[in-house]
C-alpha cells in the first residue's frame, strides 16, 4: 500500500503555477463578461423593442436550462461546423462569461426593477433622457444592491471553472491531470489543486468583502 508522498509534486510545480495563471485569467476575463453582459441582458429585457426582447429572453432560458458543460462543447466543437473556428481560451472565457451572464442578468433585472420609479422622474424633470437616466442614476444603484448576489455568482464561476479543462485548456485541473499522467500519483496532485483553489477563493472572497463594505459606505 502506497503512502502519500507529496515531494513528487514539487518537480511539477511550474505546470502547477501555469494552471493557476489560467485560472486567474479565465476567472477574471469570464467575470467581467458575465459582469457586463448581464446589465446589458437585463437592459434589453426590460427596455429594447420586443424584436430584440424576445431573442435575447429565449437566450437567457437555453442557457439557464441546459448544463455548462453541454454550452462548451457547443462553443468549441459545434461552431466549427459552420464555420466559426474559436480559439480554447476564447472558447472557455465565451463559454464561462456567457453562462454566469444571464443569472447575473436576472440579478440586476430584479435591482433595477427596484429602483423607486420617483428617481427616474426626478433625473427625467432636470433634462436627462431615459439612457442617461438608466446609466446615471438606475444602473449604478442596481448595481450597488446587487452586489452581494453577483460577488457569489463570480466565487461560482471561479469554482467552475475546472471545467473548461474539457476542451484542453491548460488551468489548474488540467495542470494537475497532465503530471499525474506522468507520475501517476493523483491523490498528491489533486489535494494541492484543492488546496490552490480555496486559496484562490479565499483571495477572491477577500477582493468581494472590500467591494461590498465600499458599497455598504457609498449608500
């Protein structure tokens, strides 16, 4: 019976570290996508032309309704067939961003819903129109009360993002999976990509906790 014997892991910790740097790259590129795309989802719902309303809606309900996983392979493997070659990277950011997008999008829909209507027809009586109205004074506010949901759902696509090693991404699953191919030790590997991850969370949870207090101080 084989014991645990994490020396093997040092050798391979500049793969390691290569995963990690993905990650980061993948969690922050997919979360300012997810991020943007979601207000501008929620706007299109609640403001655009039931023409453009409509399409945008039955998006927001596929992606809700089938799983990550199925999305990237859509995005890597389906597009190719008509033509549209996406980079791995470009793919897993697309895949990732546009999956987390349109739960943020219902998020801030529900914050900007809440907004007293009182503040739009003040903004509105001083001459600004209904797009700056939303983007001084309704977005940010929506924004600012959302932002505890949304900070959970960016610690959410940090977690999920291990599965876009699917597609041959080189982030920290898949790090760890090409050293134990070689090594044939997974139990070393996949403990410290654990343990890297919750310390990626935890610096996450750290950067979210100051947005939050700075948002707590700005009402």
């Amino acid at each position: 019976m084989q014991g645990l014997d994490f020396s093997v892991v040092l050798p391979y910790a500049d793969i390691l570290w290569i995963g990690v740097w993905w990650t980061v790259v993948l969690t922050v590129s997919a979360s300012l996508l997810s991020f943007f795309g979601g207000i501008l989802f929620a706007l299109v719902v609640l403001y655009a032309p039931t023409v453009f309303a409509y399409p945008v809606r039955l998006f927001m309900w596929l992606f809700m309704g089938t799983p990550l996983l199925l999305q990237l392979f859509l995005i890597y493997f389906g597009l190719v067939q008509i033509g549209i070659d996406i980079p791995a990277l470009a793919a897993g950011i697309v895949g990732l961003g546009l999956h987390f997008a349109v739960y943020n999008a219902d998020i801030f829909r529900a914050g900007i819903v809440a907004i007293d209507s009182g503040q739009a027809e003040a903004a509105r009586s001083i001459g600004f129109g209904r797009w700056q109205t939303l983007r001084y004074i309704v977005v940010p506010q929506a924004v600012r009360n959302t932002a505890l949901p949304v900070g959970g759902n960016m610690i959410s696509l940090l977690k999920e993002s291990s599965i876009v090693s699917v597609i041959g991404i080189t982030e920290l699953v898949h790090a760890a999976q090409l050293a134990i191919s070689e090594t044939y030790r997974p139990f070393e590997f996949y403990l410290v990509a654990a343990a890297l991850y919750y310390v990626l969370n935890l610096v996450l949870e750290f950067g979210l906790r100051r947005v939050e207090r700075r948002v707590e101080m700005s009402r």
